[in-house]
C-alpha cells in the first residue's frame, strides 16, 4: 500500500507526476522536493514568449502544487539517497522517507569552458531567461553557440526583437547529428530567410573580453563581434544526488519498461532525467521534450497505483518548437543514419514534411507548417504502415 509518495524536482515531470496521481484517485501523502517546488514553471516560453516580452513570468506557471494537488512542498535540493532505507536526504538537512520516491530532477544546461564573462548566457531557469532577456535589451549583436533547438528559438526570438544574430555551429548543419544534414540545411534557410546568420562547420575557440564579453573567436581565426552570447551546447541529467545510492546511472537513471529505477519498484523516474528501456525499440532511450515528461508522468502515477498490472511505456516521443514564425513538430524515434525523403507541401504556406525511413518502415517524421502531415505519419507509425502508404498520404493532403 503506497501511502507516501516523494516526487524530487518540480518543474513539468514532477508536477505533472503529482497531479496525475490526485487525479488517479490517490489519497495519500504527496511531498514535492525541488528548489523551484514553491514556484514550478515551465520551460518552453523561456525561450519563446518570455524571452521576448509577450508573456509575463507568472504565465508560464504550472501551477500552485500544494493548492491545486495538495502536496506538501519543500524548497530545497535532495542530496542523498538511500533505497535500500527508502530515505531522501535534503541539503536542508531534513531527511524524508517514502514508500515511492519518483526522480524527476531533469537536466542543466552545459557550460562552456573558462572564467565567467557578463553578456554570457545558458538557458534554463526562469533566472536565466530574465537575465538573457535583460541582456538582449541592450540591443546586440548576439551570437548563439550552438544550432540545437533551443539556441535556434533564441536567435528567433532575437530576431524578433530586431537584433543582429550569428548562429554559430560545429557540424556542417545545425541540427545534423539529431536530424541530419537535409533537414539542417533546411532549418537553415528558415534562419537566413529571417535575417540570421549561420556559420556551420567552424568551432568555438574562445570568447574576448575582460570583464564583458566582446566577441567570439572561431577556429577559422575570425571574430565575431557579440555584445550578448547565448551558448545552447546541450544538457547533463541533474543525477550526481545519486552517487552513491546505488542506482544504476548511464547519462541519466536507468530505469526499465516501467520507468522502474530498482527491482521492488519503490523508485521511479520521469523525464529529461530518465533513459528508460522503450520495449518498441528493444533499447534504452533518454528523450528530452516536454511531452515526453508529461506522458512519463502519467505512465508512473498509473504504475505507482495499479503496480499489480504495470503498463510498459512506449510513447512516441513529440516535439514541437517555434521558430520565426514556422511551427516545426516532430513524431518517433529519429536517427540521423535513416533515409530520408522530403515532401513538398504547400510552397506559400511553408509547408514542408521530412519522412525517416528504412527498409520500407516509417520511423519518424518532421514537418514545417504542416500540422496535418504530422497526424498523418503518427498514424503511420501508430499502424506500422509502410513508407510507401505515408508517402501516398501526404500526396493527398497535398491535392497532387
Ligand atoms: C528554453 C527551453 C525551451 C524548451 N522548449 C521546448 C519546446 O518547445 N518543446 C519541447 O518539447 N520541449 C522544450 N523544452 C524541453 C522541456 O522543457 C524539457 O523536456 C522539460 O522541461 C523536462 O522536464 P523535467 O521535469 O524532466 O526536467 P526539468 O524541466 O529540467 O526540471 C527538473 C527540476 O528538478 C529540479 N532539480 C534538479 N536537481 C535537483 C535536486 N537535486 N533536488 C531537487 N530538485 C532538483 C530542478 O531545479 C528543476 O526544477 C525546452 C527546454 C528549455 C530549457
């Protein structure tokens, strides 16, 4: 019998474990742990509306978490774990036992190297993204290191607010190792359409400056003049609370079909921090997008409560991101080595689908504008449908 439930980190994994436990009908106690625990918020605006002004910080809110789903909240970070005691250990010096503990501390972003400089960002927290917002405010050049999605909504949302951007990335298109080069050079000229600039294929050497920083030193000898620099080089999974517990940690908490991080299936975990064996691939996986903490959130409340009949997760992982304008979503698991093939959809909408196949199976798809052609091929993968029955879907959305 599960009577108390402590969930570690409080942003959408976490919150999202705990409301969906109230709303399964649990009675229990419910502790959340986390220094944003009081607070949670979400992440997706802080590089879209927030960053750009649109929406306030308190709108980006998800939730008051001892109000709405009753849990008990503490404002702190756990710094121990002892499973085999089932206690929690909290750098307030409080100890916390459980009879589920749910690990839901998700990811930090990278950092680069050397001694901080003013005008240098990571994006993350709500603090940073005020701090990058005040910075932007001094009206730029920005430079962001790093094509990935999250330094790519940035350069948008700068450009938006009319400052001169340089996206500058290592591989020779932003994006290649996730999603291949095609699609790079895709997301690409939606960048320079939009007035960014895009240096592929060079790395970073350094940053000039004192005491703020000046420019950016590729290793083409060149130097790009930056007022602000926003570094999206990736994220490691908040794990190093767990040294020592005796969970088996592989870039994230390894947790089975069941998000189960032990055998008698007293600790769980969600989210960025998970990599949890996807019984559909016949692997583990580790996904970092927002729906996928939502949808683990509910796969471990379910199990939590009904662990007579465990459900296997095995969503299809989703993602979406905005940038300039242009919806980009993206369903399954994409590998840079698969074919691919690109269908045009409507040229003045924008509306652009890429299909990541093998051997005649759809294993993912992008799509630009194209929300329709997204349906279509989670359709696909949902049935098992063969490449050649997408294809001919999305001909027909097409009209050809
Ligand atoms: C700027 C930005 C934009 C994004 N945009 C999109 C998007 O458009 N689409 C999309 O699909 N995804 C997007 N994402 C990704 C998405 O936000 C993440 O996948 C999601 O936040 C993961 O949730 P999580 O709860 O697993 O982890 P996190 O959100 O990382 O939260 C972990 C929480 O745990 C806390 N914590 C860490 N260590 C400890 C500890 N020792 N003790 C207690 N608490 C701890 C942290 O303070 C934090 O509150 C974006 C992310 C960022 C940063």
């Amino acid at each position: 019998m599960t009577e108390r439930v402590v969930i570690v980190g409080a942003s959408v994994g976490g919150v999202r474990t705990a409301a969906q436990l109230r709303a399964a009908g649990f009675a229990g106690e419910m502790v959340l742990v986390g220094p944003e625990a009081a607070d949670p918020y979400d992440r997706p605006p802080l590089s879209k509306q927030v960053l750009r002004g649109s929406w306030t910080p308190e709108r980006a809110s998800l939730g008051d978490p001892a109000h709405q789903w009753g849990a008990k909240v503490h404002t702190a970070s756990a710094v121990g774990l002892d499973p085999a005691r089932r206690k929690v250990e909290l750098d307030s010096g409080e100890t916390l036992g459980y009879d589920r503990l749910v690990i839901a501390t998700g990811a930090a972003a990278r950092q680069l190297p050397g001694p901080p400089l003013a005008g240098v960002h990571v994006l993350r927290t709500m603090r940073d993204c005020l701090a990058l917002r005040a910075d932007l405010a001094r009206g730029g050049p920005l430079v962001v290191i790093g094509g990935g999605f999250v330094g790519a909504e940035v350069a948008s949302t700068a450009r938006a607010l009319g400052l001169r951007v340089t996206i500058v990335e290592g591989l020779p298109t932003p994006m290649a190792r996730v999603l291949g080069e095609e699609t790079g050079r895709m997301l690409t000229l939606l960048h320079t359409a939009h007035g960014v600039t895009v240096r592929c294929g060079v790395a970073v050497e350094g940053l000039g400056g004192t005491s703020r920083v000046e420019d950016v030193v590729l290793s083409d000898g060149r130097r790009l003049p930056a007022d602000v620099v926003a570094v999206g080089i990736g994220v490691t999974p908040n794990t190093s609370w767990l040294d020592g517990s005796g969970l088996e940690i592989r870039d994230g908490v390894m947790v089975d079909q069941f998000l189960a991080a032990n055998e008698d299936r007293s600790v769980y975990a969600v989210g960025d921090v998970a990599r949890w064996y996807d019984a559909r691939l016949r692997r583990h996986v580790r996904v970092e997008h927002w729906t996928n903490a939502t949808e683990q959130a509910r796969t471990v409340a379910d199990n939590i409560l009904r662990p007579e009949e465990p459900i296997a997760h095995t969503a299809l992982p989703y993602f979406w991101s905005d940038q300039h304008g242009a919806k980009i979503q993206l369903v399954g698991h994409v590998d840079p080595a698969l074919a691919t093939t690109v269908i045009e959809g409507d040229p003045a909408r924008g509306r652009r689908a890429v299909i990541y196949h093998a051997d005649g199976a759809v294993h993912a798809g992008l799509t630009l504008n194209w929300p329709r052609a997204l349906g279509a091929v989670r359709r696909s993968l949902d049935n098992g449908a063969e490449v050649g029955g997408v294809l001919a879907d999305l001909d027909a959305l097409t009209g050809r």
